[in-house]
C-alpha cells in the first residue's frame, strides 16, 4: 500500500469544515461519537426528490470526523469527503448517485474461492463422530466452547487443510463476503496459529460477529481473535466482535459500525502490546465511551480465561476507563506500576528476531522513541535499517517508510530479497509466493523523493498513524529530507 495515493497527499478537512457544509446544504446529522451520522444519499429511489426529512430517515450515513472520507452502512458505498461533496452537488442538479460499483476482478474471484471452501467445509458441531470433534476443539484450545456458540458464530472445519473456518457475511445483506483459515502448527512445545484470509486482507474488512449484534445493543467487547470472541460471548452473553488483523490495526472504515455502542471494553490480548494497542484504538474509537481489561495474571484473554475457569463477566467489570483525569494519585497508578515490574521484557519493547546484539543496546522497539543511525556514505545504513525494520514488521509492528534518498521500487527489491533470504533474481518462479507474503506485512511507503516541505510529511505520517496505526515511523533519511538550504533552520 502506498501512502498517499499518487495523485498527491490527502486534502485535509476539519471537523469544523464538514459541520459548515452539512448545515449549508441543509442536511440533517447527528454528531457520533468518531462519525457524523447523515441520511445517505445513496439509498432512496427517486433523485428528483429533495433528502428525505430528518425523522423518515435512516441515518446510515457516516462522515469520519477525522479524514471526512464516508460509508454507506446501507449499500456499502464509500468514497473521500471530496466524493461526498461531489454526490452532493449533483443531486442538487438532479444526477442520481452512483450505486456501489462492482468489486474488483481480484476480490470477485476471491469471494468465489471463499463460497467454495465454505460449501466444503463442516459445520464445527456436526463431523461424522464425537471423537473426531472433541480431538478438533482440543488440538485449538476449544474444548470449553459449547456447540451452541459454535453453531451461533457459524465455524466450521475444513478437513483437508485442517483449519477452522470463519465467515465473514456481508451486514447489509448477509451474503458470504470472506473467510479466515486458522490451522495449528506445533514447533517443538510451542504452538502458533496460522491465519489466511479471502480476500487478502486489505479488502478484508469484517468484523467476526457482526451479524450478530442487535440494533438495541449498546454494550460492546471488542477482542483480538476470532476464539476470543466466542469465549467471551459463550461466558458473558455481552455481545462480541473481533478485529480482523488483532491487535495490528483497526482500519476507520470499520468505525461506522461501532457507533450504535455506548460502551465498549477492549480485551485485546495478554501481552503489553496489546494493552499499547487497546489504547491507541481507544482514542480513536473516542475515549469516554471505552474501557480497557489490563492484561495480568488472572486477566489473560478470554479463550484462555474461559479454560482456567475464571470469571469472565467479573473480568470485563473491574475494566478501566480509558480516559484519565490529569492528575492522579500513586493508588491509581500502582497496578500499572506492577504490570511493567512483572512485565519488564515486554516493557522493554519488540525484540528483534534477527539481531541479538542489538537487543542488549537498546533492549527492543519502544513507541515515542527517537534512533538516530549515522554513518558514511554507502556504509551499509539503508540495507541496516531496511532488515531492522522488516523484523519488526514481521514481528506485527506497522511501519511506514520515508525514503527520500532512493526509490520505493528499489527499497521495496531490497526488503523483499531480505524478507525471502534469498536471490530472486535467479529463480523467478518463486516471486509470486514470495511477493504475495510480503504484501501481507504492515508496511506502507510515503511516495516522497528528494527535498519535501516538512510539514506536508508530517501530515502525511499522522494521516498514516490514523489509517494504519502505525507505531513505527523510517526516515531515510535527513538530510535528503531537509534539503541543504534548510541547514539555517532549527532541525
């Protein structure tokens, strides 16, 4: 993914802005707690007619406060606030509004691939014997989750590949849009989960449950991993959502959908990471309505604390609000102050798989920190940083690259070869594979080259930061950055 898109950064809007213009056309919105809901534009009949009245309406309009861009909850249509104003403009002369455009060749044929699993795979709760299903729920750690909560989130198995199968169904009209594969791979005593998605993932927008939730649900639990969320709807019956790529990200278009939940409480993980994550998407989600479970010993996520039998519901109360008073007392600070005691590797931050040495300098990769790299011309530094970053990357730090001095196409060979460990070069053949594993990185590029106006890169960083969650920013690198004649400048 390439920020910003070529045809130049992202024209920012203030909420100000958006509020003027609604109000100047007269059209009704409600003010959300991360959108502005509006009668869509999208959805009724007849274009001659003026917007419905604000009570005939449904407001299925959402405005991102943040970015302006929108989405239709009721036909799925979403564009830039500068496509809102357009449709606008030419509903005034009478033009109807485009229906929701056809998906893209790649993603059709990834919804087909996705219906043909799912007709060949098993509801969870009915393979041919008890015996078959209770060593499945085992080998994943679900021996606890009832059929019922099975049959209720729809999973089902897929013997061939041995991997759980999740839906993903459109919440417009119930249609399957995607699935996630999960398997179990054991290394030794460890066991990791291996996820695959249809479509790939950035057109994977779905949010595992969905369908499920209520109009008249207003208390929400948002977890990490498909298995957590039908533990904790199984012990709670609060009703449970998981974020499609965990703890990695919360892309905006999925917002929209959290805006009908005056409470939501993010139980994410067990690591601190995750408790990072919790409380980056809190601010985005809109601190007062968000609550967080602290990961600690008896609060490990949910799959894991339905298995010990602890209390779920107990858990989710004893949550802390995400927004804090500015001063506190050393009473409220004292079981974060044990966490980073008990936790003090994790708090140390991402270790790199690659490079041990460097572990023992800087202990790992903390957010809202600044590493300055410096060296000679042709020393080594971009081929350095393009391997530390790619560990981190592969580690599931999101990260976004700044690379004014050469290429992306260059950058992205050099990453690539390092992510394959090997010369591409001489066995084409193996590119797509390759390639297709890289895509699925969180790693995006700023499109900049050469000298840049400092502050239209910085907009573009926050504008990442907000899209992509990104907690690792590279610069490459200052100098190039800044140009010569800015040297008189306070750097």
């Amino acid at each position: 993914d390439v920020l910003p898109s070529p045809e130049g950064p992202v024209p920012s809007v203030s909420i100000t802005e958006i509020r003027q213009y609604l109000r100047a056309q007269g059209i009704p919105f409600h003010d959300g707690y991360s959108c502005l809901h509006t009668p869509s534009l999208f959805t009724n009949g007849r274009e001659d007619q003026p917007l419905p009245p604000a009570a005939s309406a449904p407001y299925t309009l959402f405005i991102d406060k943040t970015t302006g861009s929108f989405l239709c909850t009721a036909t799925l249509a979403e564009g830039t606030w500068q496509d809102f104003q357009a449709n606008v403009e030419l509903r005034h002369r009478g033009v109807p509004a485009p229906s929701s455009e056809e998906p893209e060749e790649d993603t059709r044929r990834a919804r087909e691939d996705a219906r043909c699993i799912w007709d060949r795979a098993l509801p969870l709760w009915e393979l041919l014997d008890e015996d078959e299903t209770s060593k499945t729920k085992a080998m994943f750690g679900i021996s606890l989750v009832t059929d019922a909560t099975l049959k209720r989130f729809g999973v089902r198995y897929l013997r061939a590949a041995k991997s759980l199968v999740f839906p993903w169904f459109s919440p417009r009209d119930a249609t399957l849009k995607g699935l996630k594969l999960m398997r179990v791979e054991k290394k030794g005593d460890a066991i990791t989960y291996v996820e695959e998605t249809l479509p790939r993932f950035d057109s994977y927008r779905n949010l595992f449950g969905l369908p499920l939730v209520g109009r008249r649900d207003t208390e929400l639990v948002l977890t990490g991993w498909e298995l957590d969320a039908l533990a904790l709807h199984q012990a709670t019956g609060v009703a449970s959502l998981a974020l499609p790529r965990g703890a990695t990200c919360l892309p905006p278009v999925l917002l929209p959908y959290l805006e009908q939940f005056k409470r939501i409480t993010l139980w994410l993980g067990e690591d601190l990471r995750s408790w990072e994550a919790a409380k980056l998407f809190a601010r985005k989600l809109s601190l007062k309505r968000c609550s967080l479970v602290r990961p600690g010993n008896l609060q490990p996520r949910p799959l894991e604390a339905l298995n010990q039998g602890l209390n779920l519901t107990k858990i989710l109360r004893a949550a802390l609000p995400a927004s804090h008073k500015s001063i506190v007392s050393f009473r409220q600070l004292r079981e974060e102050v044990f966490g980073e005691l008990v936790n003090s590797e994790q708090v140390a931050g991402v270790k790199w798989a690659r490079f041990p040495e460097l572990n023992k300098l800087l202990k790992g990769h903390r957010r809202g920190e600044l590493t300055v790299f410096t060296g000679p011309t042709g020393s080594g530094k971009t081929t350095f940083i393009s391997e530390y970053a790619l560990d981190l990357c592969m580690q599931g730090v999101c990260t976004l690259w700044g690379s004014f001095e050469i290429n992306n196409v260059r950058l992205a060979k050099i990453m690539l070869t390092q992510f394959a460990t090997q010369r591409l070069e001489d066995q084409l053949e193996l590119y797509d594979e390759w390639a297709d594993r890289f895509e699925d990185l969180p790693l995006y590029f700023m499109t900049f080259h050469g000298q840049q106006n400092i502050k239209t890169v910085i907009d573009t960083m926050q504008h990442a930061v907000y899209m992509y969650d990104i907690t690792h920013v590279v610069v490459d690198n200052l100098q190039f950055m800044m140009g010569h004649e800015h040297l008189s400048v306070d750097r």
